[in-house]
C-alpha cells in the first residue's frame, strides 16, 4: 500500500536515495544484465550489509561478478555488479567469505587453462581488487579441481579446500592456505588431506579455533555407490593432525552425502549430513567430534530426524550456546508424488540432546501445498535462526522466509512470510544475517525471462522495510512545504517529522501514527528563519528504526559549496553550485567516488563503505573536507 502525505515545512527538493523495496513482486536488482547470472553465494560486509557473488554469462562466456549492497537497500560498487574475473574460458561457482574488514574472500572454478582450476580474489570493500587481475591460481595441477570453498582465517589470510583428480580419475582433498598478499602459504598446488581409494568429494570447512581448520567431505573407499562422511584437522603450517587420510565420522551402510559442518566452540565440531542407512529413504544424522579426531556422541551419529520418506538437504547454523539449530526439506507428506515438499527444524545441544522436545521428528517451519525445498539457515542473533527457502505453494516458485526463535516458537507468519514472488520465478535462496535480528536474502530471478540476481531484507519481525520513495519541499512563504511518500507492506507504523538547527541534533516536530491502509496529514510549519535540517523517522509497530535524508533550509540555494555532516558515517550531504563531476578523494589523491551533479541541486553520497579518515569532497576548483568516522 501506499501512504500519502504533505506537510509544510518548506525545503529544497533532493534526490532520493536508492533503498530496499518492500513490495515482494519488485524487490531490489543486484544485476539485470543480458543471459544469465546465478549460482550466488553471499556473506556479511561487516556493517548490516552484505557482498554478494555470482556466475554471470553477459560476455558469452562464464565470469564473476560481485556486488556490496549496504544496510540501507544502496548498492556501494559499480551497476549490475564489479568484475572479479573476466579471464578467458568458463569461471563457475564461486563461493565467498567476509574478510572482516569490509570486503571479502572469493574463490571458484576456472578453465582459462587446459583444465578446470582453481582461482582466488580478495576484494576491500570499495570493491577494488586487491590481488592480481582475474585472480591468484591457488591450484592449476594438473587433471580437473573441483567445488572449491572458503575460510577466513583473520588477518587477511585465509584457507581453501577443492576436491582433485590430479593422480588418477578418482577425486582426493587438497587444501591450501593464502597469505594476506595472494601468495601460497604451503606446497605449491596444496597440500594432500585425503588420497583414499576410491572418491573424495565436496570437502567443507570451518575453523579449529587454533589457526587451522577441520575439514569434512563425502567418500567412497569402502567401495561402489556406499559414500561414508570422514574428516581431518589441519594446522596453520599445513599439517595434518589425525589420521593419515581422515577419521571416519560415519560408515554406516548407505550412502551419506551433503555434509555440512559448524565449530563447536571447543575446537571441535559439529557435523550434518543425508543418510541413506534406511535404503530407501533419507535420514539427517550428526555427529560432534573433538579437537583431537574423536567422535563425542553415538557411533554413526545422532538421528535428527527418521520420519517417512525422504528427509534431504540438511543444513546448520550455531545456536550460541554449544549446540545448533538444523533445517533439511522433508518428503513425509508427499506420498510418492514427489509434489509435496516441507521445511523442518531442529535444535540440538552440545551434548547431541533435541531441544525442541516436543518435536521428536523435527519442528514445522513451512507445511504449505506444493514444493518446499533448498532451505539456507543463519543465526536470528538471539540463540534462534531465520530460514529462507523457495517455494511453489503458488505456481512459480517464490522465495519464502520464517524465523525460529530458541525456544522452538515461530514469531512470524505461519507457513512464512513471503520475500519474492515476482513473475516467472524465484530459484536458489541465499542469506545473511544483518546484525540487526534479521536477515538480507539474494536468489536467482526469472522475472525478465533470464535470470538475474535481486536481493531484499528482512527485519527481525519478518517484514520487509517501510521504504521512503520521495522526501522534498519548497518555499512558499513564511511557511515551509514538505512532501513524502512511503510504502509499507503493513500499516500500524509511526512516522515522525524532525527538525535541527545544526544538522546533528534532531527533535520531535510532528508525529503521526497510521493504522489503516491509506492516510493524508497535512502540518504547518510557519514563522520559520535561518538554516532549518529536516528528517524523517520512520518507527514499525515491531520496533524497527529507519531515517530518511536530510533535508535543508538554506537562505541561499546556489553559489554555495556546502557539504554536512563533516563527520559523517553512513551518508554525506553535498549542496553543489555549479555543475560538474563530484569526486571523493582520499588524503593520497586517490578517487574513491564520482557522480555527475546538476547546477544548483543537493545530492546524497553513501559514505558507509570507505574506510575510516579524511576524505575531500572536489567540485571544478572548490573542495570541502569531511571526516569518515
């Protein structure tokens, strides 16, 4: 719904700035450039934002292309996305890891060569690459390196573990750690975690709390199609701790696939995988093993969940307190059809205890008709988790979310709320958490008939944003005249109008409640004189907080350089004169941001992605320094 309003409170007009968009069918664009872009795989910027990265066929051939959008809705780096790699042949799957400090760690498949490889890139949080173009070759042996995946290690070093056919036509685990300058840390091409008979497949890591990493992975050296789950510890100069070629974490009969894995916080970990023991169905088991390769709880692993038919794609997020909370999609509803998929849950303690035990085959997220599937968990920040999955209960498939709280309640929307359900498609979830109880969720999108990326957010209370479309005013008088425009997914929501004579501190003007789908309020503001900032504050009935721009009451609208605050965080407001190039500098010289203004306008710049320090606003010969808190 939109709700209209006008006040008098009289501004000049400025543009608004780009933000997240409430409405489910439009969402916010990521990338809409020609064929296809999918595949994402997306992590924190460390500020409520998030980077995200994809495969992306514009140019014909397979690239990667990364964007930063920030906690506002802003996409921070160049339109439709930053090239990462744009090297000759096919680069595929990339998956990514927050550098926590902005930018991010991003590595994926690469052909350039005779064979499939594996290429790396650090990008800071301008989106610059700050290793070779296209990438550093963590592994370009010989034969085909597959799936490779990420680990942040702190300091601007990081690990990578791939599955590798370099000796036989077998796969085994190589894994190699890189320097903070892009270079290799051990053995050139990575060092040798498993070379077993038979496959070692799909290797997935997390940190051992000491400067290393255990890793797990599927194989298959007991022979035929009966894929075990095994593991290893590797410390920071490359060595391997446990067993020579990993301890076994479950072999039971079956197969068992999809392992996922979370630290324990004891430097140990936790560990989920699909399990085929029954024969003809699908289980979720998981096991804990300690920091010296012994497995904690029962032989083979705890059950999860057995209930009939198939329980598929399980995934984990920490609980905060030892354990962890489980999500998988579920066939016990369908019948055989293979039309009626359902999201379930799970919370399991340190000590491999349900929680939630009132559900012993698992908590319903998400029982609606049709296909629920390929679910993707993180923390809610309060010891529960937000899932996002997609979902057909419509048709098409759409992107839907829920949040679990630690007590195996579900706060929001039975059956979810949903965050896209455009035309044609929603595929592929993907999610973050914000830092603020919520989440920012990107999917693959067939909305244009070619898929695309878009994301959207989701605040703790399983809304989308109340989204500001326009704020401006004018003169007219002794009485100022001020106009905006919102949208809400849902009325009861508070809007209140400040004002400042300094531009920094704020107080109440006007406030107004809405709780019915449209309204139209008008305020008179007279009887005003000298420089005049305006904002408003938008409160939702769930207790989330969003401002708009600032808006300024100047006697004279031109002629002027002005730009505030000179202390800023996340926005910078500049009135421009003359018209031209506005550039940010940094104190080296080096541009970091430049837009096209217009003579006489006053535009707003994100500032949230630079770095702490000074910085230099520059117009034609005018400049104006500001401080980047």
């Amino acid at each position: 719904m939109k709700q209209f309003f006008t006040l008098c409170c009289g501004l000049l007009a400025m543009q608004a700035s780009a933000q997240w968009n409430n409405d489910p069918s439009l969402n916010n664009p990521i990338s809409v450039q020609a064929n296809l872009q999918y595949a994402a795989s997306i992590t924190t910027d460390g500020a409520g934002g998030a980077i995200i990265v994809w495969s992306d066929w514009r140019s014909g051939e397979g690239d990667v292309y990364a964007q930063r959008i920030n906690a506002a809705g802003q996409v921070l780096w160049d339109a439709d996305g930053k090239a990462v790699c744009t090297a000759p042949g096919n680069q595929n799957f990339p998956t990514i890891y927050s550098d926590a400090a902005g930018g991010a760690f991003i590595v994926w498949q690469d052909n350039r060569g005779a064979n499939q490889d594996i290429y790396m890139q650090r990008m800071d949080a301008n989106g610059n690459a700050l290793w070779t173009a296209d990438g550093v070759a963590v592994c370009n042996a010989t034969g085909t390196q597959y799936n490779p995946n990420v680990l942040n290690l702190g300091g601007g070093v990081c690990m990578v573990a791939w599955h590798d056919d370099r000796t036989s036509a077998n796969s085994d685990v190589y894994m190699q750690k890189i320097n903070n300058d892009g270079t290799a840390a051990w053995a050139a091409n990575g060092v040798l975690i498993s070379n077993a008979a038979g496959y070692q497949l799909y290797p997935k890591m997390t940190t051992d709390a000491a400067g290393g990493a255990i890793v797990v992975w599927q194989d298959s050296r007991s022979g035929g199609s009966n894929y075990d789950i095994y593991a290893q510890r590797i410390d920071a100069t490359g060595a391997v701790q446990w067993t020579a070629n990993g301890v076994a974490v479950c072999t039971a009969s079956g197969m068992q696939g999809d392992a996922e894995l979370l630290a324990d916080g004891a430097g140990g970990a936790l560990i989920v995988w699909e399990d085929y023991r029954p024969g003809t169905s699908s289980d979720v088991y998981m096991q804990r093993i300690n920091n010296n390769g012994v497995v904690q709880w029962n032989s083979n692993g705890n059950a999860i969940c057995t209930a009939a038919n198939y329980q598929n794609d399980p995934k984990l997020v920490s609980d905060g307190n030892g354990g962890a909370i489980i999500t998988w999609f579920d066939y016990r509803s369908d019948g055989g059809s293979f039309t009626n998929f359902d999201i379930y849950a799970q919370r399991v303690n340190s000590a491999g205890a349900f929680e939630w035990t009132s559900y012993t085959t698992g908590l319903p997220v998400c029982t609606s008709a049709g296909r629920q599937q390929l679910p993707q968990i993180v923390t809610d920040g309060t010891g529960g988790a937000i899932i996002a999955w997609q979902d057909n209960r419509n048709g098409n498939n759409d992107v839907y979310a829920a949040r679990v709280s630690a007590d195996g309640s579900t706060p929001w929307t039975t059956n979810g709320v949903v965050v896209a359900n455009a035309a044609n498609g929603q595929d592929n979830p993907v999610l973050v958490s914000d830092g603020s109880n919520g989440a920012i969720v990107a999917w693959a999108d067939n909305r244009n008939s070619n898929y695309d990326l878009y994301a959207s957010r989701i605040f703790a209370g399983g809304t989308l944003p109340v989204v500001l479309n326009s704020f401006t005013g004018k003169k007219a008088g002794a009485t100022n005249e001020l106009n905006w425009v919102l949208d809400a997914t849902a009325a009861h929501y508070q809007v209140v109008l400040q004002v400042s004579t300094d531009g920094i501190r704020f107080t109440d003007l006007y406030k107004h409640s809405v709780a019915v789908a449209s309204s139209r309020k008008q305020y008179q503001h007279t009887n005003v004189a000298g420089t005049l900032y305006y904002r408003l504050k938008m409160l939702q009935s769930n207790g989330n907080v969003s401002f708009s721009h600032v808006l300024v009451l100047g006697a004279a609208t031109s002629g002027t350089f002005k730009l505030y605050p000179t202390v800023a965080q996340n926005q910078l407001t500049v009135q421009a004169p003359t018209a031209g190039e506005l550039r940010i500098v940094q104190a080296n010289g080096q541009v970091v941001y430049r837009m096209m203004v217009a003579a006489n306008s006053q535009v707003q710049i994100p500032v949230a992605q630079l770095t702490s320090g000074t910085y230099y606003c520059v117009l034609g010969n005018a400049q104006q320094a500001f401080i980047k808190q």
